[in-house]
C-alpha cells in the first residue's frame, strides 16, 4: 500500500502544482510515521495527506486559498473529512517531534527521483 500511496501523494501534489522539494519532504515524514509503525489501514490516508499539507505549509510553497484548495483536493483523493485531516495533522507533528526542517540529506534521494521521472 506504501508505494501507491505514495504515487496518490505525488499526482494530487502536481496537480496542486507543488514542488518537487515539498513532495520530498512529504515522503520523509510519511516514511518517519511508517518506520514509527504509526501506521494502520484506517489511517494511513490520513497520514498520507497531513505528511503533504505539512510539507506544503513548511516549504511555503502555497498561499492561503492554495492551502483550502489542497485540503479540498486530499479531501477528495483520500476520501477523509477535512476535520479527521486538521486533527490528523496534530497527530503528525507530534509523532515527527515537531522536526518539520529536514537535513538536505534525508530529502535529496527522494528529490533526485521524483525530477528524475517527470
């Protein structure tokens, strides 16, 4: 399931025209989350989509009604309820103690991929 979810992150990600950097970065905190074995069939979209809105608010990369649309377009690929995804979002933060600045080495494998493939 990780893989494809990941693929679901990366396509909503382009079509919110995110950055390859930000999309990056979602993965690392999507991978922390799986490697904590936080993880599970009920909410693994939910973490799927707070690893990408957090990337997004992170890397600055959207303006306030970017973010509504975002929410609004993981709302609809991931098939939660926005409430469950701010909430979710808490959650996250939490178990990724906060650290939302990565070390360039933790993001660069998955950048050189992802501008590798498009």
């Amino acid at each position: 399931p990780a893989p494809s979810l990941k693929r679901e992150m990366r396509n909503l990600s382009e079509e919110c025209n995110l950055e390859p950097v930000t999309v990056s970065m979602a993965y690392v905190y999507f991978e922390k989350l799986v490697l904590q074995g936080k993880l599970n069939k009920q909410n693994r979209k939910l973490c799927a989509g707070a690893c990408v809105l957090l990337a997004a608010k992170i890397s600055s990369d959207l303006r306030k009604h970017e973010v509504k649309h975002l929410i609004d377009k993981l709302e609809e690929r991931f098939r939660f309820n926005r409430r469950d995804l701010i909430g979710f979002e808490f959650t996250v933060l939490v178990a990724l103690e906060l650290a939302l600045y990565l070390p360039e080495n933790q993001v660069l494998p998955h950048y050189r991929r992802l501008t590798q493939q498009s």
